[in-house]
C-alpha cells in the first residue's frame, strides 16, 4: 500500500507518517523543506521518541520524500499511484499544495478508477472538505465528475502533541504517548481498508469539537495567560495553582457546551479534560508559550477554538467569561517574532480595541461576547 503525506514537519513524522507506516503504508512524504527531504530519500527511516519515562523509541522505515519546489511531476505522479493521500501542513497551507492533488488526481483518472482517499489532517473543522474545495477548483468538470465516483475526502480530527524542538538528528522527533485520529466513515468509499489506530466514526463533529474545544482551547489558553504571567514554558504555566485553576474554567465552559450539544456523559467528559490537563502538565514534553499561542489572529477567527464556543455558549444560555478572558489574553499576546502577533499590536495602536475585536473575531460592537473581552482585557491590564 502506498501513501503520499504532504508535512513533514514534526506532526507528520511523529504522528501521521508513524501511523501510516506502522500500518503497513510505503509513505512518501512532501515537503518544501529541502534538508527533510534529502535526508529522507538518503535514509528512508527516522526516529520517533515517546516522551514517556520508558523514553521508547520506534524506527520509522518504509518511507521516502518529494520536494514540492522541485519534484512537481514526481509529486502528481506518487499522487496518481496512491492509495491514500494526507495532509499535516496547516489549514492556510492547503490552497498552497491543492494543484499538486488536483494534478495528481487528474493523471490518476485518465488511466484508474481504483479508489482514493484524501484526508487533510489540520487543526480545523472540515479540513477535507475544505482541501476538496481548492482541489475541485482547479479541475475541469468531467474530470470532477469522474473524481465524484471514486476519490473521496474524508474530514478527520487528529490529537497529538508534538511540542517545538530541536535535536542533533533533524529527523528525529519526540512526541507524546497519547494520540487520536478520527475519521469520518460515512464519508469514506465502500469497502474502503481501514488503516490500524485510526477510529471511525458515522458523526465526526462531536470528536472534531471536543478536541477542537478542549485540547486546542485549553493549550492556546495556558499560553496566553502564562505569558501574561511571564512564563516562557507551558509546563512552568501549568505549575501555577492559580492559573492551572482558570485554564479549568475555560474548559468547563467548552464542557458544558459539548455536553449540552452533542449529548456527551457529563462525567466522562470531566475525566476527559483531567486527562488533557494532565497532558500539558508532562515534564518530558517541554513546550514553549510562545509557539503554543502563535498566530493569535488565526485562533481569534470566528470558527476557531476561542470563539466559536464562546459564541455558542451565549447562545445556549451558558457561562462564557472564562472563554473571553482567553481571549483578551491572545490580544496582549505580544511576540516580537510572531507576524500574527505584531499585525494584532499594530491593528490595537492603529483602530483600538473594540474595532480590533471586530475585525478579528466578527463580534459585532453590541455582542454580548465582545462586550465581554472588552471587560476582560481591562481587567488583565489592570493586573
């Protein structure tokens, strides 16, 4: 079985590309990183470390790499030859690798109509459906409609915590033990192989919002409240009582949300968020504040993790204060290096506050929502 992954940063390596491996899959991985791979193609394995107190370390082999800069023929030609085709490059990234897989599935159908998963594996809701999109755009309409018939683009929602790092082996990866990837079956060709450590689902949307809304809310949340506290590691973040005590918070209100929407056992649910708090408070996966709460503008956008819960929670009648307190956190969120982060600063100093939140976040001036971060950012200036 061949796959064709396109990322092969550290979430491609030490989760997709271990993933599709172990399964069996050859894994061609495309990347615009020139040093990635040539290493790849020289090796055709890497290292994955769990960052567990057994410190395991799996070999990663069966794989190579494409440069999408320099080996677009190769690339649509993989494509054409796939079984299934991935994606870990974020959700911006998409429209920037879209023509290689509208290429790739083009030659595929002039010559197959075996059948063709595609599955953007992005911290976003819909992420297939969003890269069927571009792709579709770029498609004649038969060809589309050929593609109809036998290339699908299952959404999925995918949990690992790969934290920024660096080591002597570019290659090498270190990543947590814990790992989710959910994908949406009813979306899936019939008879489609399932791949081993991947669990199906007919109702993807309460796995994609639960993460979305605990993981990626509770993360970004330690972030911005530690740096306003002078932390320079999530793992010095979560140490603190206090704040550990209002990332919780947060995550009571995205819980009461999800449980309110998608029916989960309010319990369970509980349990789930002592487990993702648990996992921000790993020693071994040391991860810097300023990498977790990058690109702010991103995270404050309407259907983001901050947001759209809140906006969900106000209008089920439910709590939001602790949402919009993150939220006026990632608008002091002030990394020099961060280009989100200086356009936010500059959008501040430029139209002022209520103007920014407007732009950014889509609360109209009269929201309840954003009246709230407008209270919240005074009080954590005031502090």
């Amino acid at each position: 079985m061949k796959a064709v992954h396109f990322g092969a940063g550290n979430i491609g390596r030490g989760f997709i590309g271990l993933l599709l491996s172990q399964a069996g899959y050859e894994v061609t991985f495309v990347d615009v990183n020139e040093a990635f791979v040539s290493q790849l193609k020289q090796r055709g394995e890497y290292p994955v470390t769990l960052a567990s107190e057994g410190q395991e370390t799996v070999i990663v082999r069966n794989v190579t790499a494409l440069s999408s800069v320099t080996h677009g023929d190769e690339v649509a030609a993989a494509i054409a030859d796939a079984d299934l085709v991935t994606t870990a490059v974020g959700v911006s990234i998409l429209k920037h690798i879209a023509g290689a897989v509208a290429e790739g599935i083009t030659r595929r159908l002039a010559g197959s109509s075996s059948p063709l998963h595609v599955i953007a594996c992005e911290n976003a809701i819909g992420g297939s459906a969003q890269l069927k999109e571009l792709v579709y755009a770029k498609l004649d309409e038969e060809t589309r409609r050929k593609a109809d018939a036998s290339v699908a683009f299952p959404n999925a929602a995918v949990d690992r915590i790969v934290p920024l790092q660096q080591h002597e082996d570019i290659l090498k990866v270190v990543v947590e033990p814990f790992y989710e990837w959910v994908v949406d079956a009813s979306q899936m060709i019939p008879g489609y192989k399932p791949v081993n450590g991947v669990h199906y689902v007919d109702n993807l949307e309460p796995y994609i919002e639960r993460k979305l809304f605990t993981v990626n809310t509770g993360h970004c949340s330690a972030a911005y409240l530690g740096y306003l506290k002078g932390y320079e590691t999530i793992q010095q973040a979560m140490a603190d009582d206090a704040l550990t005590a209002r990332v919780r918070e947060v995550l009571e209100e995205t819980g009461a949300v999800l449980v309110n929407k998608h029916g989960f056992d309010k319990a369970e649910h509980g349990k789930y968020i002592d487990k993702i708090l648990e996992r921000f408070r790993n020693p071994a996966l040391t991860d810097e504040v300023s990498r977790v709460g990058r690109s702010p503008i991103r995270k404050l956008s309407p259907n983001d993790r901050l947001v759209s819960p809140a906006v969900q929670a106000y209008e089920a009648g439910l709590a939001f204060t602790a949402l919009t307190r993150s939220m006026a956190a990632a608008l002091l969120f002030d990394v020099k290096d961060d280009p989100e982060a200086v356009e936010l600063q500059a959008s501040l100093a430029d139209i002022g506050l209520s103007a920014t939140v407007a732009k950014y976040t889509g609360l109209a001036a009269d929201h309840k929502v954003h009246q709230s971060v407008l209270a919240e950012y005074d009080k954590l200036k005031a502090n």
